[in-house]
C-alpha cells in the first residue's frame, strides 16, 4: 500500500487548490464555503491578484491550460475531494505517487507523468 501525504503535505495541496480555485472564479471570498457562481460581477480592482501570492512559470501556464478547459472548477473541487478521502497524490491508473513538481505545478491532476503521456498519445 502506497504511502499516503502527510497532513501537512495535504494542507499545501489544499491552499494551492483553493488559491487556483479563487483564481479561476475570480472570487475571494469563497475559501472553504458552498460554490456560488457570481456572474457578471468582475473584479477588475488591481492590487488584490497580489494577495495571493506568487506562482512560478509552470504554475501559471498549468493554470492557463486549466482556464480553457470547461469543467475547471470541477476538477479542482475533486482534487480537494481526493484530499479529504486521503487518495490525494496518487495516480488514477498506475496508482503510484504523482511526483510532487508536478502536483505543485498541477495539483488538480489524476495522473502521473508517464500515464498522462500514454493517454495522449492514444
Ligand atoms: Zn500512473
């Protein structure tokens, strides 16, 4: 059985996921709350971005290629599922440790690195 994330691992896992997730909704104040969908309401204020910190390059094209998929917030709300269901960090498939430069650059993942290469090139 493979060796499950600490709680302190988890909880780095978890901010990132909840920083992506406000990043992508554009929502501020929705840390461990319901979804609430809040339409038309643009937070065009700058200086608040800036709050959250700093990502590196990898993290902020992760997050681009993340904005252009359709079900984002989904996966990252099932990321923080897995978190609580201690499944967090391991591949869907293989069901080996994902590397943790890749979960830091894309913790909503559910595959490792070799098993996302072989479903793409399928
Ligand atoms: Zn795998």
């Amino acid at each position: 059985m493979a060796k499950k994330l600490t709680k302190k691992e988890t909880k780095v896992y978890r901010d990132l996921l909840l920083d992506r997730r406000n990043r992508l909704t554009g929502s501020m104040d929705s840390i461990g709350g319901s979804v609430s969908s809040q339409s038309g309401e643009r937070d065009s204020a700058s200086g608040d971005e800036a709050d959250l910190g700093s990502m590196s390059v990898a993290q902020e094209f992760a997050l681009s290629m993340l904005q252009n998929e359709s079900g984002a917030v989904q996966k990252i709300d099932a990321a923080l599922r897995r978190i609580d269901d201690g499944e967090f960090g391991f591949c869907d498939d293989c069901e080996e440790p994902i590397a943790k430069p890749r979960l830091e650059a894309i913790p909503w993942t559910t595959l490792c690195i070799d098993c996302q290469r072989e479903a793409e090139s399928h």
